[in-house]
C-alpha cells in the first residue's frame, strides 16, 4: 500500500488513510518539537498547580473512542513513570463521565480533567467539559487536541486554568479512523507526564521509534504475507500500558473492515481466562511483547500456550528482541532495543496495528476512507442527546 501511487491508492477508496499513517513517523518528530516550545508554559502550568495543593491531584484522561484509549495506554506507564507525589493518574471514558457523572467525578478532589479530541466537536467531550466545570469545585484543565477551530480548543481559549496544546495541523486526521490524532495526542500526553527520564531520553525515543516507524513501511510486504492468511478472526494481547493499546488495535480492523473481520483484545494473562476459546483455525493473533524483562515472560508464556495449541495459524510477537524471546514468529524492529520504554514502543506497535488494518480492509474490499457504507458510523459521532445535568 505505501508503495503505490496517490491515483493507484484514491481508486481503492485507501489514499487519505494511507498517506496519513505513513506521515506518522514525522509526525512524531514534529510533536516532540512542539512540547519543546511549550515547555516552560507547561512547567509554569503544572508547577502552579503543584504548589497550590498539599495532595496528590487526580489527573482524569479522558475521551471517546480512539481519543479514550489514548488515556487507556498512557495510565498504566504513567502510574509507574510520572511524578505520584504530586499526581494520580486515571483514564474514564467520556461516555462514562456524561452518563453518571457522580459515579467517575470527585466534587471535593483538586483535579486536572485532560481532555483528548480530535476533533473537539464530540457531543460527550463538550459535554464532560461543562459537567466537571459544574460539579468539581478545584478543576484545571489541558486540552490535548488537533483542532484549533473545535469547540474544545475555542473553549478553553482565555481560561488560565485550561492549557490548550494543539497537536501537528497533519494530524488532524481528514479520513475516518484516528491514526495520527491518536498517536501525536499519546506522545504529548508522555512527553508532559513522564517524569522518571529526562527531555533528552525523551527526545532519544522518539527518534527511536520514528526509525521503528519508518521500518513498518519499509516492510509492508511482510504484513502484507499475514494478512493474505486465510483469516476471520484477530487477537490483540499485551501488558500494562500495551494492554491498553490492544483495544485501539482491535477497534482499528473492526472500523476499517466495517465489521467483516472480527476481533477481541485482552491482557497476556487475562487471555487464558475465557476470552482465549475465541482462537480458532482462521484467527491471527499477535501479542505487543514488553521491554520490562519481568512483565516480558507473561507475554511470552501466552505466545507459547498458543502457538503450542497448533490452532491458529499465525501467533505472532511484535516489538524488539531481548534476553528472552518467543520460539515462534515474531516482528522484530532492528532500530529498536529492549532500554526503550514500553510507553514509547506503543507507537511503532499502533502503526503495525494500524496496518494490519488498512491490509485487512482492502481485502474485504471496503473503502478505508469511508468504510462505513451504511453511513451509521461517522467520523464525528452524531445522533447523541445530552441531557441536562443540575449538580
């Protein structure tokens, strides 16, 4: 697919989707250059928060969709990688927020609600906006977004307790699925938590995972050899922090495919407990392996149960290689080594994913640009009521 030419791509319904996971690698560059300008605006931020309370500040992620699991995959390594005398992390859904506000928001905690938006029109991301303003008596805000005219960014604009960090103008994505806003929002969002390595470790991995990156393009054809697997099914399966991206990859083949190709996502442990009967003759599963040589085993262990049950046809471990190492098939990245954290290997492990399901889409012959043919998935969610809450 990278390979062909924008008029090859535009006939396949494929050049916008395309293009825009191929920029990612870039993209991510770019990112790091932003953080690096506001950077004393974002120390300034925090720092003043920092010293106007005596306890930790929770720090809701939040979002719907893609935009939810960007908080998904940044808690856990931010549980174990950001500043915990100052900060306690959570990631809750927007969709959660806006229809039982009292059951996810603390009305008496100092709390920074981050919001994630695309777009910044979802009826729910305005919505939890407006109910924790309401409800929360000590609320800041970051508003992590790539549209300067959303209704998230324009809102925030002259609040001094609402930092608006926009996110490269390319990663606004123009087709339906979230590939660059996912990616381009997690980094930014690692880049201000991460306070276990400093800027130059951090400008160190992102250089990393650009070159991982870019060695997903380069070897379109190997993915491409695993999606012309007679396949009806996918498992995505990872550990902390890649346990929270497994269900962004999972919710990339169902959009793509618009439902043709079936998926599930689970932990490496967790899988065993019910969820593995889903593997049969025509599923592929691949597991996101971690750097941390302990949580590694776990992962390997998964890949070995299964590849060793001899039912699917394709058990795969994606990431780098390390002291200890799956027997079976794995997608190795050279540019990679097992020092980088798991929180940085989540972006070459979306764009793998994220090709899996481009491949998967053109297969089923759907229109990865608009893959919805019944128009009752849309970009920007529609249909939504939002009822008045009084507090």
């Amino acid at each position: 697919m990278y390979k062909m030419t924008d008029n090859e791509l535009t006939q396949m319904g494929a050049v916008i989707t395309t293009r825009e996971i191929q920029q990612e690698p870039e993209l991510w560059l770019e990112t790091f250059k932003i953080y690096q300008e506001k950077k004393q605006a974002i120390d300034a931020f925090l720092g003043k928060i920092e010293s106007e309370f005596n306890e930790p500040v929770r720090v809701v992620f939040t979002g719907a969709g893609s935009s939810a699991y960007v908080g998904d995959t940044a808690m856990p390594y931010l549980t174990e990688n950001g500043d915990r005398n100052h900060f306690r992390f959570e990631a809750i859904d927007t969709t959660k927020i806006v229809s039982t506000p009292k059951q996810y928001l603390e009305k008496d905690t100092p709390t920074i609600l981050v919001s994630f938006a695309r777009s910044g029109n979802s009826p729910e991301s305005v919505a939890t906006v407006d109910i924790a303003e309401k409800y929360v008596k000590h609320l800041y805000q970051i508003t992590i977004t790539c549209a300067p005219e959303g209704k998230l960014a324009l809102h925030a604009q002259e609040d001094d307790k609402n930092l608006v960090l926009m996110q490269p103008a390319r990663s606004n994505d123009k087709g339906f699925a979230m590939t660059g806003s996912f990616s381009c929002m997690l980094l930014t969002t690692l880049l201000v938590f991460d306070a276990q390595h400093s800027d130059e470790q951090k400008e160190t991995y992102v250089n990393a995972i650009s070159k991982m990156g870019h060695e997903v393009i380069d070897r379109v054809d190997d993915i491409q050899k695993l999606v012309d697997t007679d396949f009806e099914r996918i498992v995505y399966l990872g550990s902390g922090a890649l346990g929270g991206l497994t269900r962004e990859a999972q919710l990339k083949v169902l959009e793509l495919t618009a439902g043709q190709k079936v998926t599930v996502f689970d932990t490496s442990m967790g899988f065993r407990h019910g969820p593995k009967s889903f593997v049969n003759s025509k599923t592929l599963l691949f597991d996101f392996v971690s750097n941390n040589a302990y949580t590694r085993q776990y992962d390997v262990d998964i890949l070995e149960e299964v590849a060793g049950d001899e039912i699917a046809p394709v058990v795969m471990g994606i990431g780098v290689q390390s002291a200890h190492n799956f027997t079976g098939s794995n997608f190795n990245f050279a540019n990679g080594d097992d020092s980088i954290p798991d929180g940085y290997m989540a972006f070459p492990d979306v764009m793998f994913a994220q090709t899996i399901s481009l491949l998967s889409s053109i297969k089923v012959k759907n229109t990865p640009d608009t893959p919805s043919a019944t128009g009752t998935v849309n970009r920007v969610v529609k249909g939504v009521t939002i009822h008045d809450f009084e507090g």
